[in-house]
C-alpha cells in the first residue's frame, strides 16, 4: 500500500482549466455562466485576460464571444471532457464548469473560442455538426484559426466580419472540417497525449 506522501500530485498547481497558480496575472481567459437559464441575460460569455498587469492595475480584458445559452447547454459536457483528458494527460487538476466565471487556459481558452465564433450566430439544429467538428480538429488548428479570427475580428459585434462568417460556414456547414492531412491520418486527434500531441501553454509555446 502506497504511503500517503507518496500519493502523487499535480505536476503544477493549477486553477479552473488549467491556469497556473504561480503566474502573477497570468494570460488566461473567463467563461462567465450566468444563473439564469432562459432569455438575454442567460447568455454564456467569453472574456480573454491579456495578464501581465501590475498588482492592483486593472486587468486589460477583451469580450470574445457570447454563447446563447442552449447552444451552451449543448457544447458544455463535450468540451469539458475534451479540456479534462488534455489536463489528466499532462497529471494537471481537471475541473468542471460552474455558474460565475470559470478560469481557463490560454490556449483552451483560444480553442474554445474557436468553437464559440462558429456557433454565436448559427442555426441551432447545427451547433452539434459545428460541434463534432471543432472535436476533430488538431490544437494546433485551432490556434491557427482564433489568430486568423483575432487578427480581423475581436469584439461581439463583429459576428458578420469576414473570418468569423468564414469559420461558422466551414464548422457549422461542413461534413469535415479538418484539414487532408488530418482526414489521412486518424491518429491525429485533439485530445493527445504529453507523449504524442502539443503542451498546454504551461510547458509550450505555440508553434
């Protein structure tokens, strides 16, 4: 029987999604759910913190997303056991979504907004191909596609500006999103291991 020291731990301390205690302000972003369910004021919103503010400097923020709240019902459970196998594979705390604010990884943060921008102004009988999709898809992919996004489009009122009206089209309309070298090799999923598939942002930086 193993000695309760010995009992393994967190290879770092992290909160919510992955983000690092360590980091003083660190680059992270903010799923806000409110307690209302139904109308307006219901909608899931996403909120990128840049970080590397100073102690009692006001966090630079940037709105990403808002989520209607069916449409979040719908991606929630998906999304949060694609973000757990990614941290369990790097021996990171998993988490769970909350009503408030739920701290997310910078790079899952971005991932997910990925999936946000395609669903914020789609039908919703297509939000699960969007959805099935998005899951298809590398990291690094995504990635790629939220700076595409950021560099020409960043607040909510920018739904119909031209890489987000791109990425609803080619996740929400698409049979396969993914690009060739993807659809060859089936080996190539999102949910990799530390063994075979990209780090979080706590140990790597973007390629």
């Amino acid at each position: 029987m193993a000695k309760k020291g010995n009992q393994a731990k967190p290879a770092t301390p992290t909160y919510g999604f992955g983000v690092p205690k360590a980091t003083l302000a660190p680059h992270h972003f903010l799923v806000r759910i409110p307690r209302a369910t139904r109308g307006k004021d219901s909608e899931v919103l996403i909120i990128e913190d840049l970080g590397m503010h100073k102690e009692g400097d006001a966090p630079i923020v940037l709105h990403r997303a808002m989520v209607p709240r069916a449409y979040w019902t719908e991606i929630a459970g998906p999304v949060k056991r694609s973000f757990n196998e990614r941290l369990k594979a790097h021996d990171l705390e998993t988490s769970t979504w909350r009503t408030g604010k739920n701290p997310v990884d910078r790079l899952l943060g971005k991932e997910l907004c990925v999936l946000a921008w395609a669903i914020e102004a789609l039908e919703e009988e297509r939000v699960g191909r969007a959805l099935r999709n998005w899951l298809a898809l590398r990291p690094e992919e995504r990635w790629w596609l939220f700076g595409m996004v950021a560099a020409s489009s960043q607040g909510l009122l920018d739904k119909e500006c031209g890489w987000r009206v791109a990425l609803r089209y080619a996740l929400g309309h698409s049979e396969d999103a993914r690009t060739p070298e993807a659809r060859r090799d089936p080996s190539l999923r999102p949910d990799t291991n530390a063994q075979g598939g990209p780090n979080l942002s706590l140990f790597d930086q973007e390629q």
